[in-house]
C-alpha cells in the first residue's frame, strides 16, 4: 500500500522504514529536511510541504502524523483537512487526548473524511521489535488499512500463545487491535502510559531502597553492599517481575551503576495526567497511579536515585532526554 506520513522524528521515521521493508511505499515530509533527505535515499518519496504530500497520494489517499500532542497535531490536521478529498483518510498515531480524538472524528465526517486514532506503543525500538497499535474508528476503514497496520505490528513472534484463549480476532496475537469508534485507540492507550507510570515508579522506589540498604544511618550488621546490576539481571530470568522496563534498568546499570548520566528531573507527557482526570470522572480509585505521577511533580524539585532510573527507563524506550534541574 502506499501512506503519506508527516514527522519523521523518533517514532516517525522508523514507521516508514518499517513499512517499506515490507513493500509499501512511503511520501514523506518534516520541517527537518535532514529527516527528509536521509529517507529519500532509502526509498521514500520525500516532498517539501504537505500540499506536495497529497499530491504525491493515490486516492484513497491515507496520511499518517506522528507529531507532538496538541498544536502540531491540531494544527497540521486542520491543513491537511482543506487539501484531502472525501474518502480520505487521516490517522493520528501520536499521543493525543482522545477526546480531541472524538471531536476530529466528528469534524472530518462532515467533509466525508475518514479518520482513525492509533495507539503506538514501541518508541525508538519499532522499526526492530514492531509497534504494539490500538485503533480507534471506522471498523471498514480500519480493515482497509489492516495491511499497513499487519506490516507495523510485531506478529505472534516468540510469546507463548494464552492458554484457553479463544477469540474471533487474531489482531490482539499479532500486536494489534480495532479498540472501537473514534478516540478508542488513544484512549487505551492513554491508560496503558498511566499503568507505564505505575510500573516504572514501582522499580524505581524498589532499587532506591536496594541503593540505600549501605546509609550509615542502619546498624553496621544490616548494611548491605548490593550490586544493583547484577540484581537487575537476575530478576530478568525467570523471575515474576521480568519485563521489558525491567530489561531496560538492567541496561542502564550496565552501563551506568551511579546514573550519573541522568538528572533525575522526571517529564510527563500528558498521558498519566490524562489518566488520572479519566479515572475521576468515571469514580475509580486510582492510588498508585496518582502517586506514580504527583512522585515525577515532585522529582522536579529534589531528585533521588530512583528518579534517575525513572529517567533511564525513559530514555531507554523513547529516547526521552530529561532536563536537568536549574
């Protein structure tokens, strides 16, 4: 198939790589004309504004943004809203709120443009591993797009088949779902990022108290000198915890026992918070994840060991590089 794509930053530029891998064609365009360049030479149709894009596009024309949340998004959506034609379609695979989501979805039909919201899960490790997607919108659209959303996802792979599971869609096994109407995709995984928060918090303060167990303020027999690396490493196999964040911190403390490298000063994305005002207005308790994003607030004023993994986690999936605190 054939999908315009606009940013091709982190996540951006390895969605084409990916989809091209796989045969589809790509026409690609940022404000970086590096990013533009650089995927030009490996196969893409790159194009200097977004009037070329869609000029570039076979009807039905599907364009793909993978921007920041917010003004990029709206902004770059509304343009591309004036140039598409009726039977088009837009998909919106960033991190936005899903009831802007909503409200697109609603806007867009009105000029017969289709639009679908995708969930993206992987970060820098996509175009290896393949992206986890959960898509919210028109279920014929959706189908329509299944090969380009076939090629993203990582595929049944090496994970053990759940037992007794029985199920008439087999998207879930391969690492993708149609959540449901617009909104839905970004809505799960909104509370997918809010759980994120919950995990990485939950390692974080776990190895500070590792990390601490030597303070001389404890008795001299209960000081413990533990190697957190090599802690790391073996919870990695077979243990309960195992994970991929998990794998992640074991990395970093390969690399870097102190985490000197890191500030410590934990940014939110929006997602936890989004999560939070979620699980207010549907009257759900919702401790630890509040606290997992009141404790990045905080990490911003007085950092601890534990924020420095925080920000190691951070980086080792997204590339997220933390400003260091003022």
């Amino acid at each position: 198939m054939q999908l315009g794509i606009i940013g091709l930053g982190r996540m951006g530029g390895n969605i084409a790589r990916r989809l091209m891998l796989d045969g589809h064609q790509t026409v690609v365009y940022d404000r970086n004309t590096d990013f533009v360049a650089a995927l030009g030479k490996e196969g893409a149709s790159g194009v200097a504004d977004l009037a070329a894009l869609v000029a570039g596009l076979d009807k039905p024309r599907a364009v793909w943004v993978m921007l920041p949340a917010g003004a990029p998004t709206e902004d770059t959506i509304a343009e591309l809203s004036q140039l598409l034609d009726a039977g088009d379609v837009i998909i919106d695979g960033g991190n936005t709120f899903y009831k802007d989501d909503i409200r697109r979805g609603q806007e867009l039909g009105q000029k017969g443009i289709d639009y679908i919201d995708v969930g993206t899960s992987g970060g820098v490790w996509g175009l290896e591993r393949g992206y986890c997607m959960m898509i919210g919108g028109d279920a014929k659209v959706v189908e329509r797009l299944d090969p380009l959303f076939a090629s993203l996802a990582p595929g049944i792979g090496s994970i053990p088949r759940t037992r007794d599971r029985v199920s008439a869609d087999e998207r879930a096994e391969r690492g993708y779902i149609h959540a449901g109407p617009p909104g839905a995709g970004h809505f799960v995984k909104m509370i997918h990022n809010g759980i994120e928060y919950g995990m990485m918090q939950a390692f974080a303060e776990g190895f500070d108290i590792l990390k601490t167990k030597n303070s001389p303020s404890l008795p001299e027999d209960q000081r413990f000198d533990l190697n957190l690396a090599d802690i790391a490493e073996v919870w990695r196999r077979g243990s309960v915890v195992s994970s991929w964040l998990l794998d992640l911190t074991a990395d970093a403390l390969a690399s870097d026992p102190k985490l000197d490298g890191y500030s410590g000063a934990v940014a939110d994305s929006g997602e936890g918070r989004w999560t939070i005002e979620a699980a207010m207005e549907q009257a759900v308790p919702v401790p630890v994840l509040s606290n997992s994003l009141f404790a990045r607030f905080r990490s911003r004023q007085q950092s601890t060991y534990g924020d420095k993994l925080l920000s190691a986690m951070r980086f080792g999936f997204g590339g997220h590089v933390e400003t260091p605190k003022k």
